[in-house]
C-alpha cells in the first residue's frame, strides 16, 4: 500500500512539474509557439495576405509567397539584391515575384495574430478578411499595424489550415 501511495504522489509531482514549465513567465495558459510545426502531408509557407473574400460557406484567399531569410541566407541574399549585406534584427524577406497563389479557407481555419504585447492570440477568418481590407472588426488598436505585415499559412492541398502572423520589429 505504501508503494502504491509512493508512485501516485511521484506522478503527482511530475504532473505539476510539467504543468507549471509550460506555463512559467506567461500570465495565464502556455502561450502559442508560432509559426507552429507542420505536420507531415503539408506546407507551411511565409507571405502577405492580398485578399481574403468570403466564397459560400468558406474563403478564399489571394497569397503573395515570400522567403523568409536569416543568418548568412539573408546577409548573402541582401547583398546580391541590394548591394548590402546588412540585415537589420537578423532577417531579411526576399519577395521576388508578387505572382499571387488562390487557396480556399474554411471559416473554422485557425488565425493568430499578436497583440499590442506581442502575445498571440486567435481570431475569426470573418475578422481577418476585414482587417485585410482596412475595416477594424472590434475597434482594437493592433489592427491598424496588422494590415500587410506578413504571414505563415499551414497548407494541406488548395486548403488553408492555419494563418500566423509574423512579428517583424
């Protein structure tokens, strides 16, 4: 009896250990890691949001992929591109193109973006498609420096599971 009372209060222990690790330096439940990993079968991509309309029951979103680069990548990709190989805060996005990419969003899609604390928090698909066209859906404040900053999508087939904002300094 005494050994079964010994291993509970043991699981017990780890249980909290664990719990409180996850949660260490946050006011509240573990935050987002973000962009988050992607899952085997798909893509995650980095962009700008262009359009995002309401198509039936779900979206449709216009993409503008980008390379999100750091370390020597960005040095050296700004250097043939700009002639500089500084890249202030490490990072450096190579957007070549501008061709868009059409993929559907179902309104369930998760969306992340970050607050004045740069703390990640969701919204809807219906509130990211009025911030993408100027409108400001609950009056927050952080939508006014949302509107064209970059993204990573999680991508399975033409379908958008998850859309996260980048901080960019």
């Amino acid at each position: 009896m005494k050994w079964f009372a010994l291993v509970l209060v043991a699981i017990s222990a780890m249980f909290v250990v664990g719990t409180a690790a996850t949660t260490a330096g946050t006011d509240g439940p573990a935050l987002v890691r973000l962009p988050r990993a992607t899952p085997a079968g798909s893509v995650s991509q980095y962009g700008h949001v262009k359009t995002l309309n309401a198509r039936g029951s779900r979206y449709e979103l216009r993409f503008d992929p980008a390379l999100w680069l750091s370390g020597i990548t960005a040095s050296r990709a700004a250097l043939e591109d700009i002639g500089s190989g500084d890249v202030p805060n490490d990072y450096y996005i190579r957007d070549e193109s501008h061709r868009l990419l059409t993929y559907r969003v179902p309104s369930a899609a998760i969306v992340t973006v970050l607050d004045s604390r740069l703390r990640p928090f969701r919204i809807s698909v219906a509130d990211l498609a009025q911030v993408v066209t100027g409108r400001n859906p609950t009056g927050r404040a952080l939508y006014d420096r949302m509107n064209g900053l970059g993204f990573w999508i999680l991508v399975r087939g033409d379908s958008v599971r998850a859309l996260d904002q980048q901080y960019q300094p």
